[in-house]
C-alpha cells in the first residue's frame, strides 16, 4: 500500500498488505516498522474502528508457523517476542499471552493447550508457563482444565505434551 522512510530515525514503516522475506523467515502483517539501528522489525496487527481485529501478523519459518497480534523480531540475535499469539503444532493449538523465541525453542506465558482451533477456545489445559521445543515436546508448570473458560478444580503440578515431528517417514 504505501511506504515512509523516516531518514532522521533511520525507520521504515510499511502499510498494507506487507510482506517480508530474509533467509527462510517470511513475515506478512498490515503494518510493519523496520528500524535500521537496531535491526528490530516490529510487525502489528490491524483494527478497524470499533476495535475488532481484521487481520493479525503471521510469522513461517521452516515447519513454525504462528500468528500474533504483535511481532518484534531482532535479526542479529534471531530472537523475538510476540503478544496474543496463536499457533498449531502437531494437532495441538497454542495460544498464550506473551511468547519469546530463541531457536527452536519458545517460552511462553499465560494461555492453553487445547485441540479446539477457535480463537476463544471451548476446552483446553490452562497453563502460567510453557516452553515448547519445536515439533518434539511441550512442557508446562502447573495446569488445569477449563471448559467454556470454566476452570476445573483439578489442578496437575506439570504437563509434558510430547508431539510427533512434522517429518514422518
């Protein structure tokens, strides 16, 4: 859609239908803002006037795959955070808070475990802290079970959710 170069801020901020590719990383959002002195791209998500989401930032990387309403990814040390993100691993659907990745590897806080593929999930493992270990295990602290955000008084003190690579022989 249309592109400002704030040569001052040494920024670059895209709108509309963005899309970024760098090695086998491909990033596509509404708005994307590149600053060119810390190498940190911040990608964000797009609301229309009441409020109610449009479009989120999606993030590929070999077999990873995540959307989030916010993205900031730092090239030099290939680490990022995101918000609200939602992503599938093996038939299991991810959604948390806050997540950090670093690798293969993403820790995150706040969110659920669940195979229902709906933004609001209707069942799920109500988890604090994960750390999943990309296409091989997800391991939790303390969880619960919740159905219709009603949580279940029964509470386990970890969760160890092994997942089946995406390679099958």
């Amino acid at each position: 859609d249309s592109v400002v170069v704030l040569v001052k801020d040494k920024k670059v901020v895209l709108y509309g239908k963005t899309k970024m590719s760098y090695k086998d990383i491909l990033l596509t959002a509404p708005k994307m803002e590149l600053d060119q002195q810390t190498q940190i791209l911040t990608a964000v998500n797009k609301l229309d006037s009441a409020g109610n989401l449009i479009d989120r930032a999606h993030f590929t990387q070999k077999d990873t795959k995540f959307q989030s309403d916010t993205i900031r990814y730092n090239f030099k040390t290939q680490k990022g955070l995101t918000k609200n993100t939602h992503t599938m691993q093996d038939g299991v659907h991810i959604v948390s808070e806050q997540s950090k990745r670093i690798g293969d590897i993403i820790f995150s806080k706040r969110g659920v475990l669940t195979t229902c593929t709906y933004d609001d999930p209707h069942f799920g493992f109500r988890y604090n802290q994960i750390k999943v270990i990309n296409n091989k295990v997800a391991i939790t602290g303390p969880i619960h079970p919740e159905f219709e955000g009603v949580p279940i008084p029964i509470y386990l003190p970890f969760g160890f959710f092994p997942m089946k690579s995406a390679k099958r022989h």
